[in-house]
C-alpha cells in the first residue's frame, strides 16, 4: 500500500462576526435563547469583498507558507462549497492561477452540500495514490446562506480550509476512508434561489446522525479501533450541539472533540467545517496522535477518514500561516444592518 496524507495544510476565517442576539433583535425572537439551543456564540461574516474564490485562495497561500512545495508541482486542486461565486465557472481554476499553480494540471470544483470539501481530499487521495498527481489540493469553503429570520441564519457562516495531498514529507498518513450515502433530501436549494430550504426536525436523526453514526461505525470497524484510539475527533458541526451529541453516544469524550469544534465561535462554515476543525487539531497535535474525522453532507452523505500524526510535525512550519486559533482571534462585531449589507440581503438602488 502507498502511503498518502497530508503535506500541509492552511485555514481562514473572516474577522467579522455577529451575535445570535443582535439578529433575535430584528425579528422579535429570544436571539439568546436560540444561541444556547444551537450552541452557537457567534458567526463569522463576510465581507462585500469575499466569497468563497478570495477564501479558498486565502487558505491556499497559508497552506503552501508553510511548505517547500512549489505550487507549480501541484496536478490537481478541487474547490468544494455549495456557494460558488459563479453557477457557470469554476472557483478551483480562479485559485489555481491566485496560487500560481502550472496550466498543466486538472481542476474541478465539487459539490455536495457541507462535505465536498472532504469529498475533494478523497478524490486527491486517488489520483496521488495511482500516480496520476504527485502533488493534489483540495479545499474546503463556503459563504453559506440563511434566509432572513429563518433558524439557518442564526448559524450559516463563512470559512474555509485547504489541503495539500502527497505522498513524501507527511504530516498526517490518512490510513483510510469509507463513506455512507444516501437520496435523503433533508435540505436543498434549486438553482436560481438565493437561499436554501430545509426539512427542519428531519435534519437530525433520519440525515445527520444516520450517516455519521453509520459512516464513524463502518470506520472503526474497518481498522479495527474504538473510540479510546483517538487522541482527536471532529465531526461535522452545523450548531455546537450535533457533533457533541453523536461524539458521546459513539463514546468519544468531550476532550476529544473540543479541539475541532469551533461553530460555537465561528459558526457554521458548510463545505469549511471538518476541514476547519482538522486544521485547528493539526494545529497543536504530536507525532502519534490518532484523529478520527467524520464529515457530513445534506442530500445526504458522510466521508469519514482515519488519520495518524507522523514525526514529520515536528520539522513542519506551522508557525509560517495563521493557527486557527490565531485566525478567530481580535473578531469585528456587526450590528444587523452591516449584516445585511454584506451578505447583500439588502442592495443600493441604481
């Protein structure tokens, strides 16, 4: 077997933030109270001036601060989210020139809802293994959309994360991925409309906990592990709440999951989540630290993978991009009407 993994990896974050209270403010609504329900502080926001093009090329140039790769050796970058810039033009080929990669190279962008970033990890994984690419990336990132005053709008937020996939000088050996799917239509948004639907309760049981339960299942199953393996969990996090409930009836301890859990600060970045919260992990893991990953994805999907630190950690450059944690720090607070602005809820008049 061909040992592929992770090279290096880079993150952002918008600065700006607003509160669930400031938007409870505008509709009438205990903002504080749904907060606590969804365990969310926070969101991130961003400015009129980012979309997922501007973040996925962000957290492609601190991924390759801190690695010796040249991006002209790259031959493959995949950019998933499910709020491209354009309906008819792919993010991954803006990036690829942002970044200075080589036209000789493929690039796609992918879609599947909030686990296409981690959809684009396992297709890298692919094409390095068989040899077709020495060297892929695949990025995570979303500008995700809540219709005003709907429960989405209280989480949806902006992020994103980037990957680089090889075979020498590993960081992290990814040892193995399997994914469960499913046609389950918990949430969905046409083409045209500029905010998503989704089936309220039936998001929970029937979509998300089916499919990580059953994804994490099959993983341990398949490697032979059990919760106490891991050093690091990170599950995907539409609200604080979800992950923490499917890490404790897997078995996984709070301490295990606090590390990658990050909506209740930032929100929920979609497409940015699990590959957010493994940078923030690979942040501050040790040679030998096993993390366990299960990414989810409406519509309905899980990607789950089994990853080991390698003692390659410790010559890395984390220190030449931004931590995770140094990215959410020093946030900007908006009030509801810069909000809207920005997300371009509300427009000037020609």
């Amino acid at each position: 077997m061909v040992k592929v993994g992770i090279v290096s990896y880079g993150a952002y974050v918008p600065r700006y933030r607003i509160t669930p209270e400031e938007i409870g403010k505008v509709w009438g609504v205990d903002g504080k109270g749904m907060g606590r329900g969804l365990y969310i502080l926070e969101k991130s926001v961003p400015h009129p001036d980012e979309d997922v093009a501007t973040i996925a090329t962000e957290a492609a140039r601190n991924m390759l601060a801190r690695t010796s790769v040249p991006a002209d050796r790259i031959g493959a970058l995949y950019v998933g989210s499910e709020s491209h810039p354009y309906a008819v033009k792919p993010t991954a080929t803006i990036v690829a020139t942002a970044i200075g990669a080589s036209p000789r190279m493929t690039a796609a962008d992918l879609e599947f809802a909030c686990k296409a970033g981690t959809a684009g990890i396992q297709v890298s994984m692919g094409l390095v293994g068989s040899g077709m690419a020495e060297y892929a990336v695949a990025i995570g990132a979303d500008t995700s959309q809540g219709a005003p005053g709907d429960a989405l709008e209280y989480s949806a937020s902006a992020g994103g994360a980037a990957y680089l996939i090889g075979k020498k000088d590993l960081i992290a050996v990814i040892n193995k991925t399997v994914s469960y799917t499913t046609d389950t239509p918990d949430f969905w948004r046409r083409e045209g409309q500029p905010y998503p639907t989704h089936a309220g309760r039936f998001t929970g049981e029937p979509a998300y906990f089916r499919h990580i339960n059953a994804a994490a299942k099959m993983m341990m199953e398949d490697v032979g592990t059990q919760p106490s393996d891991y050093q690091y969990a990170v599950f995907h996090q539409p609200n604080g709440k979800f992950p923490t409930r499917v890490a404790a009836g897997l078995g996984f301890t709070e301490e295990q999951v606090q590390t990658g859990l990050l909506t209740p600060r930032i929100g929920n970045t979609y497409s940015g989540a699990v590959p957010i919260g493994l940078a923030a992990v690979l942040d501050v893991a040790k040679p030998d630290d096993r993390i366990f990953v299960v990414a989810y994805g409406s519509g309905a999907g899980s990607d789950a993978f089994d990853i080991t630190v390698t003692d390659g950690i410790l010559e890395y450059d984390r220190d030449a991009a931004p931590t995770v944690s140094k990215l959410i720090e020093d946030p900007v607070y908006l009030d509801y009407a810069s909000y809207a602005k920005f997300k371009g809820k509300i427009v000037m008049q020609e």
